[in-house]
C-alpha cells in the first residue's frame, strides 16, 4: 500500500484496532520509505545504467562506491569518451603491422596486442599482452597508462585522430629500458616473440630477419598510429566461414591472415607482414571457380604431377578471361554503332549476370560432386614449417600467391592450390615457391569488430592495402 494511504487508513481506525496493527503498520511504512528513497537515489543514474550494461560494466558498479567514482563519471569520462577507439585496430608498424583488440574490461579500457602462437604451431592458442590501458582515478579525468616493458605501468597518451584512427604515445620510455642494456632487450623479446633463444635458430637467413624485425619495432617504444579493421561480413554460401587465422610463412614465422569472400573470389589479406609482403597486402586469391581434383595418392606425391594439374587451369583461366576481354570490347564497338547506350546496356547487364550466375552455379555443383573427404599428402620436394598437417581435405581450388622481393620490390602473382582441410584449417601450395602454408582459424570472440556494411568493409581493405603500396 502507498505510504499516504497507509496513514490516512492509520487515523481513521479506533484506539484498540490501532494498536493491534501498529507495529505491522511502522514495518511497511519504514519499507515502503526504503524503497521510495532507493529509487531516488537510482533516478538521476538511470539513463546511463543502460549504458554502462552495454558496454558490460555492471557487475563493477560496487567497486565505484569504494573509489568514489560514481556511474555518471564512469560513462562521461571513460566510456562515452573514450568509445570510438573499442574494436579491432592495425598499427602502423612499416611492413609488420599488428592486430590490437581495444575492450572494456572491468572499469578499465585496456588494449591487447594479439600475436601469433610461436612458429610453426599453429593450431595453437593467440598470445596477448597489454599495450596501454585507461582508468578513473577518484573524480578526476581519465588516466592512461602505458604498458609496454618489464616496470609496471607508467604514464601515457592517446590522441583520437578521427573516428577511425588513433594515436598512443608514452611519455616515459626509460621505463622500457632494462639494466642490461640492448642485448638483454633483445634476448627477451626474442624469447617472448619466437620462444627460443638466437642459438636455437641456425639458419642465418632467419637469424637476420628476426634481428631486423627487433631493430625496425622497437624504435617505436608504443608510440603508434592505429587503423580500424573489420572482421569480414559473412554469407549462407560462403566454402567457409571467413574471419582471422594464423598462418605459416617460412622464415618469417606465422603471420594474422584475415579471409573474406568476394563472389566467386576468397581473398586472404595480411594483418601483419614482413619485409617481402607486407601487412595489408592480398597474399592468396582463390578462384572459387574453379575447382582442382587431386590425382591419387600415389600421384600426388610427384610434384610435376600436381604441377602439370594447376597449370592446365591456369591456362584455362587465362583462355577464360581473354574471351571476356575481346566480348567487353565487341559489346563497346555494339554500343557505339547502335547510338543509344541506354538500351544497349541492359542486354549487357543481363549477359554478366547470366555467366556470373553460371560460374556460382558451377562451383555450388563442384561442391556438392566432390567427396565429403580425400587423402592428402604434400608432394615430394614440398617445403613445409609444420609436418603435422591434416591427412585429409575436403576440397581444392585454383588459387595465385603474391610473392616479392625484400621491400616488396617486383611482386607478383604465382600460380598454386588451395586446400580446404576443414571449417577451421586450410593451406595453400606454392608452387613457384615449392612451400606449403597452414592457415588455422583464430578462435577469439571480438567485440566491436563488425563492419557496418559490405562497403564499409571492401573500402577497409583497399586503405590498408594502400599503405603499403
């Protein structure tokens, strides 16, 4: 009953049947006062207790009352702030780029680097460390900490460029100095990024890549400029489900790898690179079109075997898209001699509708003949990181591989094979390379990371790429 009800029922009642029910009467108006007063204090917090559920702080509203910050505080100074920069990022390393995932964790903001599992393992876990992360101290503004190093955190700065970019700064690098001077550094980073010490790496080449990349990332000292990524939007018909995996390059270790799907195209581009191709860059296209069947085991094993098969496709795709050059420039003299381009077009329209549909037809076809599973074996001569590769695919398609010189000098596109192992792994055969590359599927929920549209994401794409070009 509402405490003014309450009262006035209170005074109408005799002497006796007051006191019978008066201490009933004290208890739920003294309850009814709670209650009344909580949602007082509760109203003027109420808009932004949707807001902080959002960004998954609620568990932490207790521990406000211990640091005397107070909810709106929280969101005012820390996540409204402070939002723009959740999400995916790539830093701009020159040739090695990143992957950092900035969440809210707790009543910080924190920034995680995520690196590759150490080389070849690639069916191993990501590894994370943190980078920087923002706080509320009391009532003040936001706190940003540096974390790089080996001496606990120390203070920072970020700068919000725009929407999509930002900027981090440490204003104490001597904290990531350590007393034994540069070679300590690097014994400890190289434990850190290859989990091995310089003495375990006998080949010189990848001594000297490794020395270089330590050199080129450590003169940064966390002071970096980020770029959004998205995870790529995914479809009913896609082979598999696009998204981050780690792959295996050479001496150059494992790299972030992001598929996509294009059409009748998949795509893989690099989120970290090294100096031959650098982050950003598309290092495998497969063409969905055209799919590959492997020979018998027994063949399989003899690399000109294998050879002969993809090179008779690339030839093929080679026939394919001279013939669509030549109709494209039939249908042009057409339109001009006709005089109206208008209804010239649409005939054309419908033709590349037609043949784009006969090609996805094609490949849905491939799929549905080709065997649930194969036997698979690299062929002899084959270089590979990992021998403990699947035995079994599901199927192979005509692919190309960006290959290049150090500083990305002459690249160019090489024939090879895609291999579909499973919905979590797949490979890709070089042939010009006689390399084999694993790729397995980074399995972390990202938050923040959806793109807002196809567009959105095919223009991220065509931005990292160009600032590598």
């Amino acid at each position: 009953m509402p405490p003014p009800i309450l009262c006035v029922s209170v005074c109408n009642l005799s002497a006796r049947n007051c006191h019978n029910i008066l201490p009933a009467a004290i208890t739920s108006l003294w309850t009814a006062q709670n209650l009344f007063t909580q949602s007082l204090i509760l109203l003027p917090l109420n808009p932004f207790l949707s807001v902080t559920a959002e960004y998954g702080v609620c568990e932490n509203l207790r521990k406000l009352e211990i640091t005397g910050v107070s909810c709106r505080d929280v969101y005012a100074k820390l996540l409204h702030r402070y939002r723009h920069i959740l999400g995916l990022w790539q830093p701009d390393i020159g040739p090695y780029g990143g992957l950092l995932n900035v969440v809210v964790d707790g009543l910080f903001i924190i920034g995680w680097m995520y690196l590759p599992p150490h080389d070849p393992h690639v069916d191993d876990p990501m590894r994370f460390k943190p980078l920087f992360r923002i706080h509320l101290m009391e009532r003040k503004s936001a706190t940003v900490e540096c974390m790089y190093g080996h001496k606990g955190p120390h203070n920072g700065h970020i700068q919000i460029v725009k929407k999509d970019e930002f900027s981090t700064k440490c204003n104490q690098t001597d904290h990531h100095r350590m007393s034994g001077g540069r070679q300590e550094e690097f014994r400890t980073w190289l434990r850190e990024e290859w989990g091995r010490t310089l003495e375990d790496i006998f080949h010189e080449h990848m001594q000297e890549l490794i020395l270089m990349k330590f050199i080129y990332t450590s003169q940064y000292d966390n002071c970096l400029t980020y770029r959004r990524i998205y995870l790529p939007p995914s479809s009913p018909d896609d082979l598999l489900k696009p998204g981050l995996f780690k792959g295996t390059y050479g001496s150059h270790g494992l790299e972030i790898v992001m598929l996509s799907f294009h059409g009748k195209k998949a795509k893989g581009t690099k989120i970290t690179g090294d100096p031959n191709i650098p982050a950003g860059q598309q290092t495998v296209e497969i063409d969905l079109a055209h799919p590959i069947q492997l020979p018998d085991i027994e063949n399989l094993r003899n690399f000109n075997e294998l050879s002969r098969i993809v090179l008779e496709v690339q030839e093929q795709v080679r026939r394919e898209q001279q013939e669509e050059e030549e109709e494209g420039q039939d249908e042009e003299e057409g339109r001009s001699r006709q005089g109206d381009s208008q209804q010239a077009e649409q005939p054309a329209q419908k033709d590349d509708a037609g043949a784009e549909g006969t090609e996805a037809a094609g490949a849905a076809a491939a799929q549905e003949s080709a065997p649930t599973s194969q036997p698979f074996v690299l062929p002899v001569g084959v270089i590979s990181r990992n021998e403990d590769y699947p035995r079994t695919c599901r199927m192979c398609f005509y692919g190309t591989g960006l290959i290049a010189g150090h500083g990305f000098t002459s690249p160019e596109r090489t024939p090879g094979i895609f291999i579909l192992f499973d919905d979590d792994r797949f490979g890709f055969i070089w042939l010009e390379l006689k390399s084999f590359s694993l790729y397995s599927r980074i399995k972390v929920s990202f938050q923040n990371a959806e793109a807002p549209s196809r567009e959105a994401f095919d223009e991220m794409l065509k931005n990292i790429q160009s600032m590598t070009t």
